[in-house]
C-alpha cells in the first residue's frame, strides 16, 4: 500500500485527503491548527506533530498550502519537511 504524508489542511486539503483516506490509502497528516487533523484521524489517518513527521511517513509527500511563503514555512527548519529526506540520507 502506498503510504502518504499530507500537509496542509484547508478547504483543497482536506478535500483531498479525505478521499485519499477514503480510498483506504495510509495517510498522515500535518496541519497548523491541528484541530483541522480531527476529522481525518476520525477516517482513519494518522496525525503527525510536525511536517517532518508527516512527510517521513509517507513514499509520497503532497504539500497543499496558500502561497510561496507558506510553503518555506513548512518544507524548511529543523521540524520542515524537507529536513526528513537530509536526516534519511546521513
């Protein structure tokens, strides 16, 4: 089965990763507020407590966030999801 890492849960998120879960994919996933994760875990995903958690559960990794700046926020940091893949490679 392949496994997913979501991050971001607004209105196309959770859209999406509620059919993602519904077709019965492993999915995890990451949100600011994390109250947005509830009804997902409820279906069935797991909930990481940050983005690099949710992107080294997943073999794919889909980002849904509002812009560019969001973006950075979320793949780069120590906790960003980009830092999962240096810390698989080291």
């Amino acid at each position: 089965m392949t496994s997913i890492g979501f991050i971001g849960l607004g209105a196309m998120g959770t859209r999406m990763a509620q059919r993602l879960v519904a077709e019965t994919y492993d999915v995890t996933v990451w949100n600011r507020t994390p109250s947005r994760a509830e009804p997902l875990a409820a279906a069935g995903a797991r909930v990481a407590t940050t983005p690099a958690e949710a992107a080294r559960a997943g073999e794919i990794v889909i980002t849904m966030v509002r812009d560019v700046d969001a973006l950075r926020e979320v793949a780069e940091g120590s906790v960003g999801a980009l830092s999962a893949s240096n810390r698989a490679r080291s």
